[in-house]
C-alpha cells in the first residue's frame, strides 16, 4: 500500500459501522496523514438525497460501503427492501459525490449480480449473460446499478468511479444473527451450540452441493485500498479468493474445527442459492497487484476464536 497516496486526502466511508467498514477504517487510521469521515447506517439516512450531499461535501474520496445485506432467508423475506434500499443508496451517494466535486468514488457491488448459470470462473465479462440467481436477484441487480451509474457517469462527466466485485466475505466482526447471517457464521454459532448443549444433530440448509469462493476481511479491505490507490478504469473488477468448496465440505470442516461429534442433517426443502460460485481475479491481479493472503482454515479459526471471545 501507498501511504503517500493518502496523506493529506479526505475520505468518507459510508457503512463504516458494518462489517467491512469497521476493518477498512481501522486500517485507514493506521495511515498518518489521512482525514477519515463516516457515516453509519443508524445515523445517516443515505436513501434521503440531501443527507448524501451533506456528507460528500469537501471530500476527496469516497468508498461506498453503506448497504443493506443478509443471508438466503433475510433475502427471501425482504427483497423489495433490499432493492430498494440499496439502489437509492448508490444512486444518491454517487450522484452526491459528482456534485460535491469528488476526485474518486469507490463503489462495492457484490458477487450476486452475476448470472445464475455462468462460467466457472465468473469473469467480469459475463455480469450481463443473465438473470442472477432468484433469491439474491433483488440485491444483486440493485447493486449492479451503480456499475451502469460509474460507467455513464465516467462517459458523460469524467467521474472517476469504479466498480469493485467482492466474493463472499468472512471473518473476525462478522453478523452471527442467524437470522440475517450469511453461510460461514451461521454455521460456525451453529455448531458451537450444538456441542455446548450435547445435541446430536446440527440442520443446515439446503443439499450442501452448491459451492462459494471465501476472502477473508483483511484480503478485502487491502484490495478495496489497492483498487482506490491505482485503478481508474470503468471495467468492473472481481476480488476473491482463487479457490471454490461445497457447502458441504464447509460444513465438514467448520464441523471438524469446532470439534463437533454428532452429524449433519441437510434440509432439502430449503433454498441451495447459486449452484457455483468462483471468481477469476486475473484482472485484479493484472492492474493493481491485487492477491489474497489469508489461508482458509487460518481465516476460519480466527473468525471461530473472535466469536468465542465476543459472543
């Protein structure tokens, strides 16, 4: 990372109370020189036009993080809130940004706007090869909005916005309500639980057969930093991990991990999501130097010791 980059810059980081904002400010702040500001969801309503243009006013940059998310069944329950919810959000904060004389906007869009049946690996190339997977449709077309946004606004403005694709993430910080939480802490509380209380059994949803590509937290958060330093183009950009594994085989390892002795029990009458997911991040590696770091099961024990410690 280039720390000279962001000395003297002011940054605004919208959803910096959430999980990915939390550990991308904490690293700014280990810059010297960078003025950092926020906005949480709870206190800055950015689906409300002229609270954005308050908040983007004298800044340099913005990354734009602020989203409402969860898990298959919080997707399943609330889909016009997600759609909603997050187009405004994007649509109003880069409008904002451009006109508040912004230099670069940093816009997270997410690995469900991908088409439901696409090659392995995603390749940016296919975002519009088709419909995304029914249950995340919602939010992942309301997300790809702002790439459509980022890319007419660099061709009618010259707004430096880019587009950042993210794979699924995990780690230390993550929701463990299960009730919104995504795969990795859904499993890890559930089967802490179940060997806390001498259960036999832990059901998990689905037939286990899809399979999801994870990036720790720390590997995203540089990518987000690496991308803001030195990427400029209007082509969408994959960050992910290189690697894919089955619900199944996440769940055997979690499982195995945790130390869990009783079995697995797949509800099949529950939603699977995508049937594949894994990125092809030769683009990101090509234009900004972009890797991750973390190994799986490294990431998964630190996730499983954070939530020990915090829960």
């Amino acid at each position: 990372m280039n720390k000279g980059f962001w000395r003297n810059k002011k940054v605004l980081v919208t959803g910096a109370s959430g999980f990915v904002g939390k550990h991308l400010v904490l690293k700014l702040k280990d810059i010297e020189g960078v003025d950092i500001s926020v906005t949480k969801n709870s206190k800055n309503d950015l689906r409300n036009f002229k609270t954005c243009l308050k908040v983007c006013k004298n800044q340099d940059i913005v990354i734009h993080l602020a989203a409402k998310v969860g898990g298959i069944g919080f997707n399943r329950e609330f889909p016009a809130d997600l759609f909603e919810d997050n187009i405004l959000m994007g649509v109003n904060m880069m409008k904002a940004a451009r006109l508040a004389g912004v230099k670069k906007f940093v816009a997270i869009g997410t690995i469900c706007s991908y088409p439901k049946f696409t090659q392995i690996p995603f390749k940016e190339e296919s975002l519009w090869q088709g419909y995304p997977e029914e249950t995340n449709a919602p939010y992942g077309l309301a997300k790809l909005m702002q790439l459509v946004q980022a890319q007419t606004y660099r061709q009618q403005y010259g707004f430096n916005a880019i587009f950042l694709l993210p794979v699924n993430l995990y780690g230390p910080g993550e929701n463990f309500d299960l009730a919104s939480s995504h795969v990795i802490p859904a499993l890890i509380r559930k089967f802490l639980e179940a060997k806390e209380n001498n259960k036999k059994e832990v059901v998990v949803w689905g037939t286990g057969e899809a399979t999801r590509e994870f990036l720790f937290i720390d590997d995203v958060v540089n990518g987000i930093l690496l991308a803001t330093e030195k990427y400029n183009k209007s082509e969408p950009v994959n960050l992910g991990a290189g690697f894919e594994i089955s619900v199944k085989d996440l769940a055997k390892t979690i499982k195995r991990l945790i130390g869990f002795k009783g079995k697995i029990v797949w509800d099949k009458t529950k939603p699977d999501g995508q049937p594949r997911r894994k990125l092809d991040t030769t683009r990101a590696r090509r234009e900004f130097g972009f890797e991750s770091k973390m190994s799986f099961e490294t990431g998964l024990n630190k996730t499983i010791d954070w939530y020990l410690a915090n829960k």
